[in-house]
C-alpha cells in the first residue's frame, strides 16, 4: 500500500533538494526540519504498526532458535553432580537434569504459543492497515490466508504440550498442521506480491529492483516459505528426524531479514531515508528526475464480485422473483372496469 500519494510534495519521489555527501544530508537544520514531518507520518501510518508487530515476531523466533539458555542447549544447564559436605561426612548429591530440560522445553512451549498469538495479532493489524480498501477487494485476499496460516500454528502451538513421542497421534497430527499452514503462507507469499504489484507507487526507486526494500522483503519471505514446506515434507516423511533437523533455521533467518527489509520499505515510504543516495549516488534529487511516466500510486481497485457482491446478489433475486410474479398475471383490468 502506498502511504505516500502522488501529491504528496513531501513524499521521499517528490524531493527536490539534493546533497552532495551524507554529512549534509545529516546536518541538524535538515534534521529539525524532515523528523517533525516523518514522525507525525509514521504514528498515522497503520502500516507501519503491523510491520512493527511483524518484526518483534520474527526476533522472538531467533531468540528461541539461538538463545541457549531459554533452548536448553547451555552447557550451563548441564547439572550432573553436586558434592555436599557436612557435619565431617561427604554427601554425593545426584541431581538428574530431567527436571531442567523439562522446565526448558515448557517454557520453549510457552513462547511459541505467546508468540502465535502475536502473529494473529499481526495478520489482524495488516488487515487493518488497508484502510482505502473495500474488504472484496482482490488485494485482501492475502490477508485472509495470513488469518487462516496465523490460526494454523496457533493450533499447533496449543499441542505442542501434548506431544506424546515421534510417533504419537499429537506429535504426527502437529507435523500435519504445520505443513498445511506453510503451503498457506507460500499461497499468501504470492499474494503479497500480487498485492505489492497492484500498489506500490510507480516512482524513481520502485518496482522490480532490488534498489526497492520491497522487492527484496517479499523475495525473502517468499523463499522462507519454500523453505518451511521442504523441512515439513522431510519431517513428515521421517519423524525421527523432529528436533534433529535443523533446516527451519535458515528460514527463520531468511524470515527475520525479510521482516526488517518490511520495516525499512515503511520508513523510506515515511521519508526517515531522506539522507541516503538516490540509486547509490549523491547530488541527486528524486524529484527532479525526468522519467517521462507520471509518478501513479497503484492501480485502480479490482473488486472481487462487483461494487458490493451480497447486494448484487440480492438484488438479482428481487428482481427475478418481481419478473416471475408480473408472469403470472395475464391481465391488467383498469380501475374503473373493477367491480
């Protein structure tokens, strides 16, 4: 979605002022003039909350990936012997690491369903951040699959305590789940780029170019969608290789990169980038450029059914039913032939 419209005279494709180094561009008179106006744009940019939202999911699931002291793989945790002595006797304490790993994998358990939770959270804020947008519009359909994909791994979150060994009814049954949910965030990752494609502004900087934040966000998310539904399909295959396989972590990586690139599309829509080079090279101002294409910020909308589907449909009944009844009647008799 294009927060920046093409009137808008202090959107980033409008600029008119150009700098010749980035220590001009930083200079505090630029400073106290662009963070009024980027700040008052980004707290009413729906858009911006959801990306936000997204991001701090993406870093919850790296913590639980990296953090070995909330995964259990801290040497730390390691507690095999204690020696106790007292009153001149020597005591060996055996304590077992059942009760650590344990606490360890509930509190993993935990994480993931908090943050299932904030992933709905986040697909309801996307929905939400198409404010100029009907809800049969064609580019809404990717949002209702992120609702169906958020409520999948909610569900499979809630199992997660349930798991009963590689082979357990729960155990299998979660692997299902999450296989479905991947190919629903792939059919939702192509939708996406449909949505991007139907939106984005047609300016200097934009489209298919890595030079757009956006570009690089949805190639990135795409292909960590790919990379679920691979380490799903191997899990369903091979059970025993759940908690072994470990190739879902180069999709939370590709993921996370893929979410901050989201959040820098959003602040260079903002204007907060105003201080970077145009295409890599100062002394350039986006706005004084002469592509010889007006600046359009999107395409017209393509509305799923017509103007309003439910009232179309209803109409039509109306209107058929009224046509069957006048065909009933054979004649008219006037008023002043009526007995």
């Amino acid at each position: 979605m294009a927060d920046d419209e093409e009137n808008d005279p202090t959107a980033p494709f409008n600029e008119l002022e150009a700098f010749d180094s980035l220590w001009q561009a930083l200079k505090w008179n630029q400073i106290k003039k662009r963070v009024p106006i980027c700040f008052k744009k980004t707290i009413h940019n729906r858009y911006f909350f959801a990306n936000f939202v997204y991001l701090l999911y993406a870093i919850g699931i790296m913590v639980i990936d990296y953090d070995p002291w909330i995964n259990g793989s801290a040497e730390a945790g390691e507690i095999t012997n204690e020696i106790i002595c007292s009153c001149n006797e020597t005591t060996t304490a055996i304590i077992s690491t059942t009760a650590v790993v344990e606490t360890g994998i509930s509190l993993v358990n935990g994480m993931y369903l908090g943050l299932a939770v904030v992933h709905m959270i986040s697909a309801t804020l996307y929905w939400w951040a198409w404010k100029d947008h009907r809800w049969n519009d064609l580019i809404m359909i990717p949002e209702y699959l992120n609702h169906v994909e958020a409520g999948l791994y909610l569900w499979a979150a809630s199992w997660y305590q349930k798991e009963d060994g590689l082979y357990g009814h729960y155990t299998l049954a979660l692997h299902k789940l999450e296989t479905v949910a991947a190919f629903v965030e792939l059919f939702a990752s192509f939708g996406w780029i449909m949505s991007w494609y139907r939106t984005y502004t047609r300016a200097v900087g934009r489209g298919f170019t890595f030079e757009d934040p956006d570009t690089v966000a949805y190639t990135l998310t795409t292909l960590s969608s790919f990379i679920y539904i691979a380490y799903n399909i191997q899990i369903l295959m091979s059970p025993e290789q759940y908690g072994t396989n470990t190739l879902y972590y180069n999709g939370d990586i590709i993921y996370s990169i893929g979410a901050i690139f989201y959040l820098w599309a959003n602040l260079r829509d903002d204007g907060w980038l105003w201080w970077m080079p145009v295409a890599g090279q100062y002394g350039i101002a986006a706005g004084r450029i002469q592509t010889g294409k007006p600046i359009r910020a999107g395409l017209p909308h393509a509305l799923i059914g017509g103007n309003e589907p439910c009232l179309k449909c209803y109409r039509t009944c109306l209107r058929r039913d009224s046509n069957e009844g006048n065909a009933g009647n054979a004649t008219v008799v006037p008023i002043q032939e009526k007995v």
